[in-house]
C-alpha cells in the first residue's frame, strides 16, 4: 500500500468518525431528528470500518 492511499483511507476514516460524533451533538441540541441520526451513524460507521481495517492492520 502506498503512503497516499494510506492517507487517503486515513481521512475516511477520521471523516467517518467524526460524522458520528458531530452527529451526536446534533441532536443533543435538537437540530437532527432521531431518524437522520441513525442514517448518519450508520454512514459513519461504514466509513470508518470500511476502511479503518486497511490502515490499521500491521504490514508484514
């Protein structure tokens, strides 16, 4: 794997990350109804395990 895919996947997975989490706070503060905080939890969570499982692992 090169070192810009390696970024690249990086990025994803931190995007995906923080769609969940900034999600979170959206609808603590009542600006996202519980629905759309599920859709975009979900999104975050296949972003992140996606592609965190290829950047993470140890190259051998």
């Amino acid at each position: 794997m090169t070192s810009q895919t390696k970024y690249i996947l990086q990025a994803v997975s931190f995007a995906g990350l923080a769609l969940s989490a900034f999600s979170a706070f959206l609808v603590f503060g009542g600006i996202l109804t519980k629905e759309a905080y599920f859709r975009l939890m979900e999104a975050g969570m296949l972003m992140w395990f996606g592609t965190a499982v290829f950047w993470i692992r140890k190259d051998h």
